[in-house]
C-alpha cells in the first residue's frame, strides 16, 4: 500500500504541476484576449475620431482653396482692370471701341489632356488639365477720323504693354450720317 500511495503521491506531484500550469495559461490567455478586446474597442474610437478630425480638415482646405481661388480670380481681375485702364488711358479723341475681347476669346485646352468639360475623378480628386491662356487682345471698335486708329496703335506701343501690335483693317461704317464712322479691329499680343 505504502508503494502504492507513493505511486499516487508521486503521480499526483507530477499532474498537478501541469494542470496548474494549464490553467494559469487559460486564464492568462483570457486576460490577453480581454486585454486586446479593449484595445481594439480603443483604437476604433481613436480611427473614428481621426475620421473625424480629417472630415474638419477637408473642409477647412476645401474652404482655404476657395479663398485662395477668390483671391487670385480678383488679382487676375485687377490685372485686366490695368489693363483696361492702359487701353482707355491711350484712346484718342473720337474713337470708341465696341468690343474688346481676348485672343483665343475662350480658352482651349492643351492638346494631350483630358477635356475641361467633363475631368474624370482620379484616386479621390479630379484629374489636372492644361488651359491655354488667352495670348492677345483684339480691339475693335468706331471712329470719326481714319487717321484715328493709326494714333491708337501708336499710342499702344507707347504704352509698352504689348508686344506685337497690328492694324488689321479701316473700313467705313454704314451709317447715313452727314458724319463718317470708320470701322478698325487692332490685335495686341504679349
């Protein structure tokens, strides 16, 4: 009986090591599968509240571009101002112009790019496109003197906003006025 229950003793000293060892191990197991759990739980409220912080920041750039874009169409605006002011400032004394528009008078897009009418959006945004700019000035409009426009453009040059300035034609206008009118179209370019 002694051999015996020191068979069991010793059995008994060599399983209960490994059950107490198995269970811490379960219940350590546990306590890392609860731990990662809340982790887990934190980390979506912590992405959720990035979500939320990069939502206010898109909206605070795509108000900050808006600005800047005001702000640049009004110092594009204040430059044709200028511009304008030059042209008037040289007009002399009996002409008026009737139509003052720019070469191309609409922007085409550069060849090669997507169309301006319809960009595709590519990976969240929308795909760039080239436009080209405008590369004159075509001023037309009427006179009382036919040596008129010949003054205008001289007046122009002297101005030095232009590079190339050319007299396209004079014609004399249809009005039954005991007054002549001459018709002029003038091309500036920079």
């Amino acid at each position: 009986m002694r051999r015996r229950a020191g068979g069991w003793f010793a059995a008994i000293c060599c399983v209960l090591p490994l059950v107490a060892v198995s269970l811490s191990l379960k219940y350590y197991q546990e306590g890392r599968a609860a731990a990662a759990i809340v982790e887990t739980d934190q980390l979506g409220a912590a992405i959720e509240a990035s979500r939320a912080v990069l939502g206010d920041l898109r909206v605070a750039v795509g108000h900050a571009d808006g600005r800047r874009a005001r702000a640049l169409q009004m110092q594009d605006k204040r430059r044709w101002s200028i511009l304008i002011s030059k042209v008037v400032s040289a007009m002399p004394r009996g002409v008026w112009l009737t139509s003052l528009s720019s070469d191309p008078s609409v922007p085409a897009v550069a060849r090669g790019s997507r169309r301006a009418s319809n960009p595709q959006p590519v990976d969240g945004g929308y795909a760039s496109f080239e436009v080209e700019a405008a590369r004159g000035l075509v001023l037309k409009g009427n006179c009382t003197d036919p040596s008129s426009p010949l003054r205008f453009v001289t007046a122009l040059k002297e101005s030095g906003v232009f590079s190339s300035i050319s007299h396209e034609h004079i014609r004399r206008g249809g009005g039954g006025d005991v007054d002549e009118i001459y018709q002029f179209e003038i091309q500036c370019g920079w």
